[in-house]
C-alpha cells in the first residue's frame, strides 16, 4: 500500500483534482507494481501564503501550478523504474491535468513491510499468510 499525499494551491476544480490523482495512480500501477485496488492518496489545497517553493531551483522554471507528490512505500523498486515512473508521471499530468512538467516535484520514500498496519493491530505484510 503507497501512501500518496498531493500538496497543491487551492483553486483547482473536482475534476482536476481527480485527473491528478488518477494519473499519479495509473503511473504507480503501470511502472511501480501497484495493483490497481491499492489506492491511498491524502490530496491537500493550500493558500498561496501557505505553499512556498522555490521557482527556479535546479534552474528549472516553476509557477503557481507547482505540486507535490509524496509516495511512501515498502522498498524494493529499481533506479530505473523510479526514473520510469517520474517520466510517464510527467506525460500523464500533462496530457490529463494540463500540468506542466517543469510544476510537478516527487519524492519518494521507501520503508520496509513491517511498517505497515493496515488495522486490527496487526504487522499486516508480515502476518498475511
């Protein structure tokens, strides 16, 4: 189970929000081995007074489009489908959402099974049978 959290300025329409979110999920299916009934994502609209990023680090050319793609999850992916992954992401949110990609930022985090319940108190990757 990845954990997505999207962290975004506030004006964005339902719609939009949901072409975000369903293009960060079908990239995690197709290039990260997510299966496709496995989606958790925590979307979060701030303020412009509240989202402060730097528009020309890595001198690359960002604008109040600017999003944040968290991803935790248990470990076990290549460099080279990460490097996939931010690609295809990249393609999808500029076809479905109209983001460019200079605005889309993801960092990816990696822990291991026993860091995850899922409920009932229990480690649930390390006592499913």
């Amino acid at each position: 189970m990845p954990l997505v959290t999207i962290d975004l300025r506030e004006g964005r329409s339902a719609q939009e929000l949901q072409s975000i979110s369903g293009a960060i999920h079908q990239a995690m299916v197709e290039l990260l081995e997510v299966p496709e009934r496995d989606r958790f994502q925590i979307i979060t609209e701030h303020p412009a007074k509240t989202l402060h990023f730097d528009r020309h680090y890595l001198d690359i050319d960002r604008d109040e489009g600017f999003i944040l793609v968290r991803i935790t999850l248990a470990q076990g992916r290549t460099i080279d489908s990460k490097r996939a992954f931010y690609r295809r992401l990249a393609e999808l949110l500029a076809d479905r959402a109209d983001l460019r990609p200079q605005n889309l930022a993801v960092i990816m985090t990696e822990n291991q099974r026993e860091d995850w319940s899922f409920g009932v108190g229990q480690a649930s990757y390390l006592e499913l049978p």
